[in-house]
C-alpha cells in the first residue's frame, strides 16, 4: 500500500504539471539520421556515459541520458534509484531517505533530455560490480491505463 502510494502522488504531480524549459534547460534534440536508426524498436532508452568507472575515481554524480524513441509524448521526473548486479538479480542499493523534487518534465517523440544523477557514495558503499540508474516514465494515455515504466541505464564499476 505504501509503494502505491509513493507512486501514485508523485505520477499525479507529473502529470498536472505542464512544464515549459528555458533556454538553459532546453531538451537536446537528436538528427533525424540517428532518430531514424533508433526509432526501428520504438522504445526509451536510458543509458550513461562512459559506462564503466573505476572504484578509485568514481564520481560524486553521472550523467544519464533519457531518449523517447517513440511517436508519443512522455512524461518523466528527477525521481530514481540505483541498483547493483547481486547474483543473477537487481537489488536496490539507494539510501531510503532521499527525497526528490519531482518536477514533470515532458518528453517529446525523438527527443533527449540530459538529468545529472548523484550516486551517495557516502551512503552507498560501491564494490566492483554492475550497477544500474532506474527510472520510470508515464505514456500519454497515463489518466486511462495507471501504467508506469521503467527504464534502465547500466554501468560498471572495476
């Protein structure tokens, strides 16, 4: 019942918001050539770069992009949690007491948007592994279907 509800208050702000993006934080659109390619399995991706970090060096926060390789708009927030590969399954690994500002930003066909995602390395004790961002997304027809999705951008610690 508690994680409906984390959900569902959230997935409500985001959709009555009706967000515009100043110049400074406007969405990075892709070209139509790369769209093109991207768009045969007509999906969002989420994915970071570099994708492998070393233990010594890894960085207070990465930079994960969002991609909506689809036709529909999509709706999306600062809301996330990391992950890590423990024995064939995803465990969640994210401090249970941070709190986002969940702003709804809106995403349109083909379009990227660029969030900075902070990893709490003081919270979050990192070993070797594979880990991963997990974020979610509401399509369009949200107010009919009450589905939310989720996306996942992988990266390695060595």
């Amino acid at each position: 019942m508690k994680k409906i509800l984390v959900l569902t208050i959230p997935a409500i702000f985001l959709l009555s918001c009706n967000q515009t993006k100043s110049n400074a934080e406007a969405t990075h659109s892709i070209d139509n050539s790369a769209a093109a390619a991207d768009t045969v399995s007509k999906t969002v991706k989420l994915s970071v770069q570099p994708e492998t970090f070393k233990l010594s060096a890894l960085p207070d926060s990465i930079m994960v992009i969002m991609t909506n390789n689809t036709a529909d708009t999509i709706t999306t927030g600062l809301h996330y949690h990391i992950e890590k590969l423990q024995a064939d399954e995803w465990k969640e690994v994210s401090p249970k007491d941070i709190a986002f500002i969940d702003i709804g930003w809106r995403l349109k066909p083909y379009d990227t948007e660029r969030f900075g995602k902070k990893l709490y390395k003081d919270k979050i004790h990192y070993k070797s592994g594979k880990y991963r961002i997990a974020k979610y997304y509401l399509k369009s027809d949200y107010h009919h279907t009450k589905k939310t999705f989720n996306v996942y951008a992988e990266f390695t610690v060595d």
